[in-house]
C-alpha cells in the first residue's frame, strides 16, 4: 500500500505558530532557553508536538539545538545579522524590480501597509510588516527566488524584533514602506528597487552599526 506524505499534525502546527510568534514579537528574547516539558503544560499537549515544532523551527534558523545546552532562541549579533541582510539585498530588490515590470497586482502590499499603520501594537506591526515585504517579492514571476526569500524572512523579522527591542524605528521604515510601495504602484521598477535596497540597508546599519557597510553590495 503506497503511504503519502502527511500534513503537520495540528497540535505541531499550533505550537510552532505560537513559540514562532513569541519569538518574532519579542517574548522569547534571543539566547532563551526553550525547554520542552515547560513549553507542552503552557500549550497543553505532550512533549512530541513541542519536540517537533521546535524541529522545524531549527530548520527556520529561528532556535538553535545544541547537545550540551539544549534548544535556544537564536541569538542576534553583527554577523548574524550581515548574513541575512547580505541575501536581502541582493535578492529582493531585484524580485521587486520584476515585479513591477510584469504589472504584478500590489494590492497585498498596500493591505500590509494599511495594517501596520492601524497595528495596536508592536506584534501586529512586525506581522504586518512581514507581509508588505513578501507581497512586494513574491509576484516577481519566479517562484523559487519567492522560495529563497521566504527561507530567510522569519530570520530578518528575528533581528527586527531585537533592533526594535533596543530602538523603535517603526515610524521611520513606515515612511520608506510608502515610498517604495508609491514608486512601485507608479511602475518606476528600478526607482522602487533603490528605494527598497536602501531601506533594508539602512536599517541594519542603524540597528547594528559595527556591521561592515552594506552599500554598494547590488
């Protein structure tokens, strides 16, 4: 009998969808230890679903497995934060850019952006800004470089919540999101793609300073 693969169970699902959001909206900071037992009585289910989401959360690059010190939220430097910058840069810019010049639909990111300005808080906002960046690559016409972007994008909003921790600049990235997404809407596809390149450098920059200069790196 020919077995098919099977969907996440849903206490999996349950649980990796809220460690991931405590994560990303700074509840569980970087460097935390994520112990099993505990995680399955605030959840309320068996250690297998924890041990699972936590799995998948290290494939994410969101925590860390370590034989010694068990499972962490991954911790967010200079370097860490160079690296996934590194492939923003060269990659979402240039799925931006493709975007606007197939006549993609951007209505997504202008729901995104509606929502991280009306966001009662600063989970909503980083949820939303998620979201205004993926529907700005995603219709770029080549579904594996949306793939390639996807992989890194729970670990840039990682070292978002950590520069927002420290610095809320918010109100400032909200400003460039309107920029970017007006250029874009007009079909000035390289204006946008600049426009785009300098947010996401600037912000690294301004979050990490010791971090080496990203400009220029296209």
């Amino acid at each position: 009998m020919t077995s098919v693969p099977m969907p996440i169970p849903s206490r999996t699902q349950f649980v990796l969808d809220a460690i991931k959001h405590r994560i990303l909206t700074g509840q569980l900071t970087p460097g935390q230890a994520l112990v099993e037992t505990e995680l399955a009585a605030q959840f309320g289910v068996s250690k297998t679903p924890v041990r699972e989401a936590l799995k998948t959360l290290a494939g994410t690059g969101l925590v860390v497995m370590s034989q010694y010190k068990g499972v962490t939220v991954r911790m967010v430097d200079a370097d860490m934060a160079r690296e996934v910058y590194d492939v923003r840069l060269l990659l979402e810019p240039e799925a931006l850019k493709r975007a606007v010049r197939r006549g993609a639909s951007l209505a997504a990111a202008q729901d995104a952006l509606t929502r991280a300005d009306e966001a009662s808080d600063t989970a909503e906002r980083s949820l939303a800004n998620r979201e205004f960046h993926r529907a700005l690559y995603l219709p770029c016409g080549n579904p594996l470089l949306g793939r390639m972007l996807d992989e890194v994008r729970d670990q840039a909003a990682l070292v978002s919540a950590v520069a927002w921790a420290a610095d809320p600049s918010w109100e400032r990235e909200a400003t460039e999101h309107r920029e970017i997404l007006r250029l874009a809407m007009d079909g000035d596809a390289d204006g946008a793609a600049s426009a785009l390149h300098d947010h996401i450098a600037s912000f690294v920059q301004r979050a990490f300073p010791e971090a080496p200069e990203q400009k220029g790196q296209e």
